[in-house]
C-alpha cells in the first residue's frame, strides 16, 4: 500500500534524489515517486514515522499525509 506526503523544500532533482536515497537507506526496498511541482512523495513499503525520519534526516520539511 502506498502513501502520499506533503514534503517542503524541495525544488529540484537533487532534491528529489536526496530523498529518494533518504527514504531507500531507511527503509531498503522502498518505492518512491517524488512530485516537485505538487511538493509530494508517494512511497510504497515504508510507515509514515520511516518516511518523517528519511525526510528529516535530508534536511527537508515533513508536513504530513496530503
């Protein structure tokens, strides 16, 4: 099952690659489509306080399911 998240700061593909990696070093496996233009991740195989702790880590804002 997937999940959408509300991620701020991110405005660029190295952006979405910082956390893309982030959330994959957490949680091995994981899918992750980032959205820059809706400032959304959507992530298959990782809980909700994986993802906040990948996005934190990256030095992003976690806001939440969207």
């Amino acid at each position: 099952m997937s999940a959408t998240y509300r991620v701020t700061g991110m405005s660029c593909g190295g952006c979405s690659k910082s956390v893309t990696s982030a959330i994959q070093e957490i949680t091995p496996g994981a899918k992750v489509e980032v959205n820059l233009e809706a400032k959304a991740v959507t992530v298959e195989g990782a809980d909700e306080a994986q993802v906040r702790q990948a996005v934190d880590a990256a030095g992003f804002g976690f806001e939440g399911r969207v």
